[in-house]
C-alpha cells in the first residue's frame, strides 16, 4: 500500500499554487447529469478518486462518460435510461454516492429505485434520515431492504416543504435533484447555502434558461418543477478545502503562498482566521496570497456551515496550530469525530488535547518525525503538514484518503520544494 515519505524540516516555503476544481461541486453535479435528457459538459474537473469513483457509477447505470485529463473536462451522455439499481461495490467507499438517490428519484420517481447504503469518511454517523424525510415529503415511498435503499412514489412527486433539522450539504443537494421534476413547487428551509450547492444551483438554472431554483430567503430555497433538461456545461468551481490546504503549507513552514483559481469569498471565515494569526493575506478575484509570519499568535475558533469556518478545514488550521506559541481552541460542530488528525499529530510531539467537541493546542517549539496514520481525506493533509514542519523523516499511511480529494498531491508539493516521496 502506497505511502508518502516526507523529509524535515521544511522552512519558509514559497511558490504558486494551481487550484483544482471542487470535489464536492463536482460530485453533484455529476450526479445530476442523470437529470438530463441528453449531455452535460464539465469543465475545470479535479480527477482525485471520489470523482472517477461517481463517473464508475454513472457508467454502471448505463451512461456514457468521456474524461480527458489534460482538458480537465468529463462530458456525460445519457443514451438510454438508466439502471435503477446503485450497487454496493462502488457506493461502499464513497459517501457522495448517495446523490444518485436524488437524482434518479428525479428522473424516474414512478420507478422503484434501489440505493446501496454510502460509505466515505469516518466523521461519526453519517446518516440519510433528512435526505430520506426530505424525499417522502414529496410523496415517496421508503423501504429498507437487505441493505438497501428502496424509494418510489407512485403517483410520481408533488412539491411540499421540508425543514432539514440540521443544514446537510448533500441532503439539500439530493432534495433539490429529486424536486427538479417534480409537480408545483418545493420549499426547503434551513438549506445549506455552501458554495458548492450554489455551483449545483446555477448549473441547473442556467441549463433550464429560467431561475426555476432560487434562496428566497436567507436559508430558504424554492424549486419551481420544470419539464426537463436536455443539456448543459459548466466550469466546477475552485475547491475551497484544497486552496485552504495549500494555503495552510505557507503558514505552517512560515512561508509565503499563493493560490490560483480560487474565489477568496468562499472562505471568509478561513481567511479571518488567518488574519487574527497575524498572516498578511491578498486576495484578486481568483486568487489568495498568504504571508505568514516568524512569530503568529494562538486563535480560537468554531466550525460550523457556511460561511463559518468549514469542518474539512478543521483538521488542517488544528496541525498548523501545533506549532504556534500559546493556547489555540477549536470547537467542532458540524461531525461527532473530527478530531481524528489529534493523536496522529501527538504522535510527532504536538500536544492537543480532546474534551467532547473541543481540542485545546498547546503549540511546540518542535515538531519530531514519525511513524503515522491517516483516517480519512482531510485528517491526511493534517498529518502531511505536520510531517512537513518535522524534523526528521516521516511516514504516512493509508494516503489512499488523500487520493479521494487532492490531485497529484505530491507533484504539487515537490514543485514548492517540499521533500516528499511515494513509497510502497
Ligand atoms: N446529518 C444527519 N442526517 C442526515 C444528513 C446529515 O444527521 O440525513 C448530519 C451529519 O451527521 C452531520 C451534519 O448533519 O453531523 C452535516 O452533514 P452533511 O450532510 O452536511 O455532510 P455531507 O453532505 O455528508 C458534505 C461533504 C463533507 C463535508 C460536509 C460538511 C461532500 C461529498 N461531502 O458531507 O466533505 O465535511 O458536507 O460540510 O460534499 C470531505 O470532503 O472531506 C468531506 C467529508
């Protein structure tokens, strides 16, 4: 199994970073390809494992998928009516398989639709209670049977409206999938309004010629059902997590980076944060330059939906904070086990201690290399970036997570001059 082997200290590392597309814009919007009558084009692609993982399941039910690497695009062509069983096999490793659920109750709601339960990161419980709430509200059906999902409504989908209890990023993007179609018009409330369900929000709208979907209110969303789609392109947009990442190598080595292809308002709080360290930091309309300097200060802060600061970025700002002077806090509210990087971290001196959903960080002078393990996507960059500030070598397993949702990674970083190596 593949590991990485990284060498430090690394030290006021500087260079251009060019951003990816968005991971979790991409994968809804993959999955509402099955929506369309026809095709869809994507463009600024990022081809990280979850997205070719999505692609495998649109040709599984029966889509045609072109990917070019070098153009960054996926084009989707909707031949024949697709297979309505997503089987286990495929949905098993990625949480986002559970958008197929939205989108084929969308297309085919008289049909009976079979979803195998989704896996992904281990956060805690990742349920799809609201996602199934949300779709019965419109008149499905819900049965569970040998671990599947079994959903239809018989007399097809009539809108309503339907509160999500907890605003839910993937929930809000199935609900809107599954109204597209649907008769007069569906409200949801405390819905997420997380950039990438924006980008899902303007695809759609712009692929339809009318503003069918729209915030009506600050957490409230109205779906007017149309007829149908036929086809359409769209640029995925940055991905937030990944810019915060790179971002996040500059401030830990106390380096200066900039990231391209990134829009800076969708980390506000990201940035603020930043700031309250005592990092300069410039942004343009695309892009974000960090300077982080010798000496920055402890912070505080709180995850929680957009635009508060995004749980994914939890883990990276929390190995940074390792070796910051003082005491830092995060208190985590979005997932029940986020703290997941902590004893990775520990593990290469870093001292962080865990009560419920706080993490308190004392920072070190010194970080040592070491021997550690990731558990999922965003804990692995927190391991990297503490292996990165190190002193010595360090090996980090499992980075099968960090394929999920960073593209060519290493090159990117070795291009900063970082030491890093990938080993069997
Ligand atoms: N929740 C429920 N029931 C539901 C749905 C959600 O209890 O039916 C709870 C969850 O357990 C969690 C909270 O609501 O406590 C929010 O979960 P949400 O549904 O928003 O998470 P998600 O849609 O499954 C997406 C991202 C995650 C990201 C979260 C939060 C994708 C594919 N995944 O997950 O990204 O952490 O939103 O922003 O978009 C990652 O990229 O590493 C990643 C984990």
């Amino acid at each position: 199994m593949k590991q990485y082997l990284i060498k430090g200290p690394n030290k006021g590392v500087r260079g251009t970073i060019e951003c990816d597309g968005s991971k979790n814009s991409c994968l809804p919007l993959l999955a509402s390809s099955i929506l369309f009558e026809d095709s869809i084009v994507l463009t600024n692609v990022p081809l990280v494992k979850d997205v070719l993982t999505m692609c495998n399941l649109l040709e599984e039910l029966g889509a045609k998928v072109e990917i070019s690497e070098k153009n960054k695009t996926i084009k989707i062509t909707n031949k024949k009516k697709h297979k309505l069983v997503v089987p286990y096999k495929l949905i098993s490793t990625m949480r986002a398989g559970a958008l197929l659920m939205g989108a084929l109750l969308g297309k085919y709601p008289k049909n009976k639709i079979f979803c195998a339960a989704s896996g992904g990161c281990s956060l805690g419980a990742r349920p799809t209670n609201f996602h199934i709430a949300g779709f019965k509200s419109l008149g499905a059906k819900y049965n569970l049977k040998n671990g599947y999902t079994i959903l239809s409504a018989k007399n097809g989908l009539i809108g309503n409206t339907y509160k999500f209890p907890k605003v839910s990023v993937t929930g809000t993007c199935n609900l809107i999938m599954a109204s597209v179609f649907a008769k007069k018009t569906t409200t949801i409330l405390n819905a997420s309004r997380e950039p990438e369900v924006l980008d899902l929000i303007s695809f759609l709208n712009n692929s339809s010629n009318s503003k069918f979907i729209k915030f009506t209110g600050k957490r409230t969303l109205q779906i007017r059902g149309i007829k149908k789609l036929i086809r359409g392109s769209h640029k995925v947009i940055g991905d937030r997590i990944a810019a915060f990442s790179y971002l996040c190598v500059g401030v830990i080595t106390r380096g200066k980076i900039k990231v391209n292809n990134i829009n800076p308002k969708h980390l506000p709080k990201e940035l603020e944060v930043l700031k309250r360290m005592g990092c300069e930091i410039k942004t343009s309309n695309s892009s974000i330059t960090v300077n982080a300097k010798k000496k920055l200060k402890p912070v505080s802060f709180k995850t929680n939906p957009w635009p508060e600061f995004a749980t994914d970025n939890q883990p990276i700002l929390m190995a940074v904070l390792t070796t910051v002077d003082g005491k830092s806090k995060i208190e985590e509210n979005v997932f029940s086990q986020r703290f997941q990087a902590a004893p990775e971290l520990n593990r290469l001196g870093a001292s962080i201690s865990i009560k419920r959903n706080t993490a308190i960080i004392v920072g070190q002078k010194k970080l040592y290399g070491a021997q550690c393990i990731s558990s999922d996507l965003r804990s692995s960059f927190a391991i990297i970036l503490g292996s990165i500030a190190a002193i010595g070598s360090s090996k980090v397993q499992r980075v099968y997570h960090n394929f999920r949702g960073y593209y060519q990674l290493p090159k990117k970083l070795k291009k900063l001059g970082i030491n890093i190596k990938v080993i069997n």
